[in-house]
C-alpha cells in the first residue's frame, strides 16, 4: 500500500493501520509540524517500508537537507529515499 501523509491525522491513522505499507510520501506541512527527528521516528514505524518520500519545502539550506538524507540512509540503510516537494511553504520550490 502507498500513502501520501499531509498531516498529524494522517500520521496517526498510518502509523495504526501500517502493516503492508511500503511506500511514504510525508508532504512539508506534516514535516514542518513535527520536524526532522519526528519524521526519522515515524518512518520507523511502518514495518513493511521499502520506498519514501520527503517534500523539501521545509528544510531551507542545502546542509539541512544533506543532514537529513544521511540520517534517513544510516537509521534505514534499505529503505529507497527520495526527495519531493509541495510548493506550500514561503513559495519555495524543490527539484
């Protein structure tokens, strides 16, 4: 199963309902609501995980992002990551 996670509500009802889920998306307002360390924590919860997605719109700088990828590929060394974006936040695109 794919979800695509918007907000905190879809989190919950995901991380409930997370056997078979193998593919994420966390859009920028569910990441800016609980931050980089949340998304690491909740993306740990889903059993099943192979493919996952990140909107960039919250991380500002280039080093950020870096950081971050290198934390998803140390806590998840199997996992496929890749970036995404919404166009939500400051008018900010990704890439």
């Amino acid at each position: 199963m794919k979800l695509d996670l918007e907000c905190v509500d879809d989190l919950d009802w995901a991380v409930a309902h997370s056997d078979g889920v193998v593919e994420l998306r966390f859009g920028a307002l569910l990441v800016r609501k609980i931050g980089a360390e949340g998304v690491t924590e909740s993306i740990g919860r889903f059993p099943d995980l192979e493919r996952f997605r990140v909107a960039d719109d919250y991380f500002r700088e280039k080093p950020e992002r870096d950081a971050f990828e290198a934390s998803v590929s140390t806590l998840f060394p199997d996992l496929a990551f890749s970036w995404t974006y919404d166009l939500r936040i400051d008018g900010r695109h990704g890439r």
